[in-house]
C-alpha cells in the first residue's frame, strides 16, 4: 500500500543518514575547497581536523535538517519508483531496460520537490566549519607574519537551518531555497535512471523465485553496488551542484553564475579531475544508504507496524 511505501522510505531514509552522516559532511567539504585553498587532503583529515576544531558533533553539523526531509525525500524516490513501474508494466510483464530507466527518471524528477531545499540548507551547515577554519588559519598567518598589524581573529558565530531559511525566504522568496535547482536536477535523474534499473536487475538475481523477494542481504548488496555505481557515475553533477548551493565562500575562492559558468570555471582553473573531488566519499555514503534503505523496504517494516495496529486498538 501507499502508505506502508511512504513509511518503509522514511525508516529506511532515517536509519541510512545517520549511519553516513559524517562521510556526507566531508564530502561537501572536500568538493568545496579549491586549488590554493584546500584545508584537508582526504576523507580521514577532513574528519579529524573537524573532531580536533568542532568536536565529535562537529561532524553532525546539518544533520538535523537532513534527517528532517530526508523521511519525505527517500520516500517520495522510492514510492515514485514503484509507481511509475508499475503503470508502465504492461499486463503485469517484466519491464524493457528503457522503461525501468523511465521508472527512474520520473522518480528522481519527483524527489527533487525535496532534495533541493534539502541540500540547500544542509550544505550551509556543512561548510560553515570549513569557511571557519580557513579564516582562522589566515588570521593566523597573518600574526605569524606581522604581529602587530594582525587583527583579532573573527569569532564564529553558528547560524541554524531556520535563520538560514528566513533569510532567504526574506531576501530572495520560495526560489532562494531552490537555488542549484537544475544542478539538483542534472545530478538526481541520471542518478536515478543508473539507480533503478541496476538496483532491480541485480536483486533478482538472488531470487529463486519471481513471486518470492530476495533475501534482505541481496537486497542490501545490490543496493550497495547500484548506489556506488550511480553515485561516482554522476558525481560531476553533485560537484556543480554543490558548489552553486553554497552561499558562502571561502577567501579567493570562485563564485558561479550558473552550470556552464560553474563548469568552464572548475575544467579551467582546477582541472578535469576536480569534478570527481569527494568521489569515494559520495560512494560511501550513498552505499550503505541505498542498501540499507533497501533493505528496509523490501523487507517492509511497515506493514508489519500497520499490520500490528489494529490488534493494538481491538
């Protein structure tokens, strides 16, 4: 049922994010930083300094509003899916690649109703550890060099998701919270179109029977492939996208007017191989979170919870 789905999605979107967060936060940060100013040189720096300079929580910065939305944003994604899948299966037939791959693509059009607010917000969050860190260093320097021209360093003031969100609704209206919309767009529906159709093709194979599922750990394997595959596959789009979200920069660091000026820029100035910064960092969140995510779903938490519901009121 519909509603089993939507439940399913949000568990599965719940436990997934939490597991992962800290990964997702160093990928932000290490997609953020450019050539000249790069405070951290791999995943396992990027989450030390942020233990050493923010403590443990620092890693969690953001995750109050990822675990907000992502309920409705998993299970938007996964119940489009389904939907989209079967009306387009004909007489309960096995779907063509293509039209899994439609399948796809509608549930990733749906999802970024969401998504984009979503990162919006979550990627201020994420980055402002960074930005933090960088003017202290400089600050630093600065004294280093000339001690007595150096000014106090700048203390930081932490700002939340809804300060952020009034501001923007204040200042730019409903569209400030869909800024990096097409990016959004670019990176979710190829994604999903990957997604999907790989997801579904290897979960059946570790089913013995059609009308049986598979076992929750093919589920949770296929899951983990899928999302990696898909992850590094589109994570050119994910750098752009990330880069047109973040309101704040670092010093000396590029601003971008759109996708072609944000591309040209990062091809010209950092190179081919900065559109797969944060890479292996993406297919380790997106990984577990797809798997377990799958997992849940599939298992379907949910219609034992609704199942259970009615004994409980009798």
């Amino acid at each position: 049922s519909l509603p089993a789905k939507l439940i399913n999605g949000g568990i599965a979107g719940l436990i997934g994010v939490t597991c992962v967060f800290p990964i997702d936060l160093a990928k932000t940060r290490l997609q953020n930083q450019q050539n000249g100013q790069r405070m951290y040189t791999s995943l396992s720096d990027c989450l030390i300094k942020t233990i050493r300079s923010e403590g443990y929580f620092g890693m969690y910065r953001g995750a109050a509003v990822n675990l907000t939305l992502v309920t409705p944003e998993k299970a938007i994604k996964l119940a489009a899916n389904d939907f989209f899948r079967h009306h387009l299966s004909k007489d309960g037939k096995k779907l063509t690649l293509l039209r899994e791959m439609l399948a796809g693509c509608g549930a990733g059009t749906c999802q970024v109703i969401v998504t984009t607010p979503m990162e919006m917000l979550k990627i201020q969050l994420q980055d402002a550890g960074r930005i933090a860190a960088q003017k202290k260093l400089m600050a630093a320097q600065a004294q280093l060099s000339s001690p007595a021209a150096a000014a106090e360093p700048a203390v930081e003031t932490r700002t939340t998701a809804t300060q952020i969100t009034r501001e923007l609704l204040r200042s730019k209206g409903i569209a400030g919270l869909y800024k990096g919309l097409g990016a959004t767009l670019l990176r979710d529906v190829p994604f999903s179109i990957v997604y999907f159709p790989l997801f579904a093709n290897l979960n059946k194979l570790g089913q013995k029977d059609p009308s049986v599922k598979a076992p929750f750990y093919v589920s949770f394997l296929s899951g983990c492939v899928a999302g990696s595959t898909a992850a590094v596959a589109v994570n050119p789009c994910d750098v752009i996208k990330t880069r047109l979200q973040s309101l704040q920069r670092g010093v000396n660091e590029d601003t971008y007017s759109g996708i072609l000026d944000c591309t040209k820029k990062i091809w010209q100035r950092e190179g081919p191989m900065a559109f797969f910064k944060g890479a292996y960092c993406r297919a380790l969140v997106i990984a577990p979170l797809f798997g377990i995510a799958q997992v849940v779903y599939f298992v379907g938490i949910a219609e034992f919870l609704l199942d259970m519901l009615p004994k409980r009121q009798a």
